[in-house]
C-alpha cells in the first residue's frame, strides 16, 4: 500500500490541483480530502453513487442517580475537559478527546457514552478513482477524528489531499504517508510557509519532493533551500492564466492538456523511483 500525501504551508498554493492531477493520472487509487474544513476536490471530481456517513465522536454522560460527587473523573481528565459545576460534572465537547478515562475511573459506574455528530464522510467514483472526502460540521473544534475516519479507507495507491498549514490536522494526515509532495509558490511569503511544512515532514522522517507552483522566474532562496537539503524538485510548473481558468471551471486539468497530463505522470514516476 502506498501512500502519498500532497501539503502547501498556505491556502492557494495549488495543494488540491497537484493531489487531484496525481490521482487522475495513478489510474486506479484512491484519493482522499483530508482539508476536512474546505475539502473541494469534489469540486473537480464530480464523483458518482456517492455514499454518506455520519462521523462522530464520543462524549462522556453523568447518571445523576449514580453520582456521587467524588469528582474522580475531573482530576483525572489530562485534557481538562471536566468540571464540578452545581453538584455534577460537566463535560466541555470542544476540548473533550474521547479518550473514556473518566468512565474507566467512575467507582460508581456513573459514566457512558453517547455519540456527537461532528462531521460526514462522502464516499463516490470518478472512472477508476475512489473519492472519499472528509467534511466537518461548521462551528467543530476539531477536525482529526474525520481525518482518522477518511484514512481508513486507503487503497493500494492513495492520494492524501492534506490540510493547508503544518498544524495537528496535517500531521494526522501524514502520519502514515509513504511520501511527502510539498507544493510551494516561488514567493518570500510561499517560501515562508513552505519551510514549516517542511519542518513537519522532516520531524516525521517522510520522504519528501517539491512541487514549485506558478512558477514566473525562479526564486533563488526556495531553489538554494531545495539544494542545500537534497530535496528533489519533482515539477517547475509555469504560471498560465489559461490554466488558471481553466481550474477556476474545476476541471482536472491532466485529463483534458496533454502538458499537463505529462507533467503529473513524469511527478507520479519519480516518487515511484523514490519509493
Ligand atoms: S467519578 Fe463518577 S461518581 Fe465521581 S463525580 Fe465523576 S461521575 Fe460522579
Ligand atoms: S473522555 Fe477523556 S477527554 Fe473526554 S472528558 Fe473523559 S477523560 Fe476527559
């Protein structure tokens, strides 16, 4: 099973254009929208027969029969979720990790379980590609346990459309990963962003490659950085406002330009190499 994740330290950099054109040229794989917060590679994908499920998580909940106010589970919540409120406890959801200690160390068998919903899980086809997409509800603290969900659906090949940033989310995502395509804009700001990313996956041990998007003129500190650290730079792809429209209209681009269908294919061929 092999698993290739696609990250940007930023929004915009064209994270979702590379995972969706690496996917559309692996033939059959599986993609997944981990941007469980603005997942659009549905977007282009347009899958069809989509299945949805409800992902939720688990919440503590007080038999006040039972209580008897010795406040176990408050001190034993690491996450600090529990209080002692008006004589009983209170579980504050946004901050609770359904962890089930405090049920464990109940003496009174005060403590179940009821499930929260806090996201859904679509599931559909587009010729050979599985799209399953990660979508959490509005107003969710916490987007991992939909990301856990989705990546339970990894196939033989896998696309991982990660979350933009280098924060928990992005590491849930590619914890897993066999390798690393980090998409950067030739940009100080890109760059900026693009070297956090970085420090995530190297942190984790992942293989990684680079994808430069929007390419001008080169940007000499990113291609220094690039050679200084061994890091293959797998595509310059050039700034093209046709191309720009032509994602704007969610198409996928390496089924349609056959530049771009090379492009994508010669990426997919050298991360095979690398793996
Ligand atoms: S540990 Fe059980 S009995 Fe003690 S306060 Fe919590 S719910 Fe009540
Ligand atoms: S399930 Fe874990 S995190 Fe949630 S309230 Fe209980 S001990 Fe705290």
């Amino acid at each position: 099973m092999k698993k290739i994740a696609v990250l940007s330290g930023k929004g915009g950099a064209g994270k979702t254009y590379v995972a969706v054109n690496l996917a559309a040229v692996a033939g059959k794989c599986t993609y997944i929208d981990c941007d469980v917060e603005e997942p659009n590679g549905r977007l282009f994908w347009k899958p069809e027969d989509v299945q949805c499920t409800t992902v939720g998580t688990l919440l503590p909940v007080f038999d006040a029969a039972k209580c008897t106010g010795c406040r176990e589970c408050v001190s034993a919540c690491r996450f600090h979720a529990l209080m002692y409120v008006k004589e009983k406890p209170m579980v504050f959801s946004e901050v609770c990790h359904s962890c089930g200690l405090c049920q464990m160390v109940c003496p009174e068998h005060a403590i179940t379980e009821s499930v929260k919903p806090i996201g859904i899980l679509e599931m559909g086809h587009h010729e050979a590609v599985t799209v399953v997409t990660g979508i959490l509800n509005p107003g969710e603290a916490s987007g991992i346990p939909v990301i856990r969900q989705v990546l339970k659906h990894a196939g033989d090949v896998t696309v991982l459309d990660c979350p933009p940033g280098s924060a928990c989310s992005v590491m849930e995502s590619i914890m897993d990963a066999d390798y690393c395509v980090l998409v950067a804009e030739p940009t100080a700001f890109g760059f900026h962003n693009f070297r956090m990313v970085y420090e995530l996956a190297s942190l984790l041990k992942k293989k990684c490659g680079v994808v430069v998007n929007k390419q001008t003129e080169g940007y000499a500190p990113l291609e220094q950085f690039c050679s200084e650290n061994r890091l293959p730079v797998l595509a310059r792809i050039p700034y093209d406002p046709m191309l720009a429209e032509r994602l704007a209209g969610n198409e996928i681009t390496a089924e349609c330009i056959p530049e771009q269908r090379r492009i994508f294919s010669d990426i997919l061929e050298q991360i095979g190499g690398a793996l």
